[in-house]
C-alpha cells in the first residue's frame, strides 16, 4: 500500500514549457486534490475531484488544469510554466464518506525560471 | 468558507518545555471538522488529529493533547515536554462538514523550533 504518489520529485522549468505532475493513490479514495504551498501562505487548494470525470476548480486555479479519468490518477498540468508558480505542489485524498482525514503525497518540487 | 489564523508564525523553545501552539478559526457551517497536520523539515505532512464540531471533548494522545472550544472558535495543540523531533510546522485546518467540497482550508502555520 503506497499511499499517495507523486512524480517528480524535483523539476526546474523555463518559463512557457508546460508539463504534467503525476499523483496517483491506492486506497480507493474518491476525494483527490493539488494543493501549493508558498512560503508564509500555508497551502492554497488548487483543483478538486471527487470521483472519476468530476473536477472543480479550487481557489487558485488559473494557470492550471486537471482531469480525473480514473480513481487512482489525478494529474495536474501546467499549461505554459510561469515563475509565478515556482512551488511545491501536494496532492492529497480521502474518502468522501465520515471526516476522513486528507493524505497527502510527498510533494513536488518546482521551480520556473 | 472557513478560515483559520494561526497568529504565532514562530515560537522557540528549550527541550522539556511545554508549548501551547493557537489556532482560531471562523466559520458559518453548523458541521465542521478541524484538523491538525505537522510539516517536519523533510516537507512532508502528517495527519495528527480530527476533531467533529459537535464534540468538544479535549483529546490527550501522549504528549500531545488538544483543546477544542467552540465558544472562542478555538482549536488549540499543546506539547509537553518538547523534543528536537518536534520541531516542524504545524498547521490547523477546518473543513465543512457538508456537500461534496472537502476542502481543507490552511492556515499560514507556526514553525517550532525545539532547541536542545
């Protein structure tokens, strides 16, 4: 039992390329999330899914985009990199049913340049 | 909406101390839960405590404990006899208890530093 994934661990990007973060989990979750974290800002919910083909934007979400086509998968993608998104990205889930607590991936690295 | 003020940004102790770390949150959901999660220096986050809105018993969990008071909005952690290891980031976190959003809404966190 994994937990929550993601790849890469680190990335370093010039401003415009685009790429994907990969998150994935094995426990059936139907709750995914992207958080970023920024330093002195906490985390900030980026998108949401709560099942398989259902997403919904979080509180900053431009810039972004995501899809849900499996349980297991939610990755993100960053359509044209900007240094403003130089963060550290966690992806999170949790069953929707009870208050099941959010378990959160080890975290990608990025830095835009 | 929920939102959440952790006013210490850092606190600093010796080791053996006790330190009480704050944490007010505002909401206008009748059904909530608060969460409370540690970011050690290696960046990874860990679950520490979910507590329902609707119960307010305090919880001890070794060292750790928790006093949870609806009537101040207040959720606040305390350690007693600190380590080094317990130096992290802590962060508190409320989320509505309804719908399908289960949106975890972070405060900035205060960063522990235990000193030896």
């Amino acid at each position: 039992n994994a937990g929550v994934t993601q790849t890469p661990k680190f990335q370093v990007l010039k401003t415009g390329q685009s790429m994907t973060l990969q998150c994935a989990q094995d426990m059936n979750h139907e709750y995914m999330s992207w958080y970023r974290q920024d330093p002195g800002m906490g985390l900030r919910l980026i998108h949401y899914s709560v099942g398989a083909g259902i997403t919904d934007q979080g509180e900053v979400p431009n810039g972004y985009n995501v899809s849900r086509s499996t349980t297991e998968d939610f990755p993100l993608r960053l359509l044209s990199a900007a240094p403003s998104q130089t963060s550290v990205y966690f992806c999170a889930s949790n069953r929707v049913s009870g208050a099941g607590e959010q378990f959160f991936g080890p975290g990608t690295r990025l830095t835009v340049l | 909406a929920q939102k959440v003020t952790q006013a210490q940004t850092e606190i600093s102790v010796v080791e053996k101390e006790d330190v009480t770390l704050d944490c007010v949150y505002e909401t206008r959901d009748t059904t909530y839960y608060l969460f409370w999660y540690k970011q050690p220096p290696s960046g990874e986050l860990v679950f520490l405590i979910r507590r329902n809105s609707f119960d307010e018993q305090n919880e001890i969990s070794g060292r750790y404990s928790w006093n949870f008071q609806k009537s101040t909005s207040s959720f606040n952690f305390t350690i007693t006899a600190s380590q080094v290891v317990d130096s992290a980031v802590y962060f508190c976190a409320p989320r509505s208890g309804g719908g399908s959003n289960y949106k975890l809404t972070f405060g900035k966190g205060t960063l522990l530093t235990v000193n030896p």
